[in-house]
C-alpha cells in the first residue's frame, strides 16, 4: 500500500459534508444517505448503490489517491445526482425485462453520465462542449 497516493482526512470530510449538503439541496430527506470510505480501488472516485423501496444508499468513496476540493466536490455532486435520477430509472425498469436492462446498461449510465455532466457544468458555470 502507497500511504501517499491515498485521500486526506481532511478531503475525505469534505466529501461527506458536501454530498450531505447536496442531499439537502435537492431534497433528498425521503432518503437515508450513508457515505463510507471502502477503498475498493474500483478505478472510479465513489460509486452509489441503494436499495429503492427502503429508501437506503450508500455513497462509497474510492479515491485511492490525494484530490483536491474541486475534484471532491464534483465527485459529491455526481453522486448525489445520480441519487437523484434514481426514481427516473426505476420507474422505466420496471416496464423493462431484466435482461433488457442488462444488455443495454451501458446504454443507460451513458446516458445517465450525460445528463449529470450537464448539470455539472451548469453549476460550474462553465460549458463543455464534449
Ligand atoms: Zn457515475
């Protein structure tokens, strides 16, 4: 292990504190968020997991090296939009076969990415033209 290309404490609170204070500004009370540090080492910065019907999340932050407040920030933000577009995605699953959903998944996050990059950009009040 490579203590440092591992995330501060201090950058890992910030993430909690932003995710929780984006939870609050979209409203998501009808959840309950849980944000942990598992270093997985998945290769992306946090991953969302829920379970739909209990209304329970879980935001796992996997940054396996030391990040600045601009990145945490945005990996906060993409995570809780992902939260989000949650009951968007389960309400079109639904009418969907499960293997479906699964061949086309790729599909789906693609799609779902561009939707939150969007918004991303949009909040940095910048624009991208990607
Ligand atoms: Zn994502």
């Amino acid at each position: 292990m490579v203590k440092e290309h591992e995330i501060s404490e201090e950058m890992l609170n910030l993430f909690k504190q932003v995710a929780k204070d984006y939870c609050s500004k979209f409203g998501l009370t009808d959840w309950d968020v849980r944000i942990s540090h598992l270093k997985r080492n998945t290769g992306d910065m946090a991953t969302l997991t829920y379970a739909h019907a209990a209304r329970a999340a879980n935001i796992d932050i996997d940054i396996a090296y030391d990040v600045d407040e601009d990145e945490v920030h945005m990996s906060a933000l993409h995570e809780v939009l992902h939260l989000v577009l949650t009951d968007m995605r389960e309400a079109y699953s639904q009418y969907l076969d499960a293997d479906v959903v699964e061949r086309e998944r790729e599909r789906f996050e693609s799609v779902e990415h561009a939707a939150i990059n969007r918004i991303i950009n949009a909040f940095k009040g910048g624009r991208n033209d990607k």
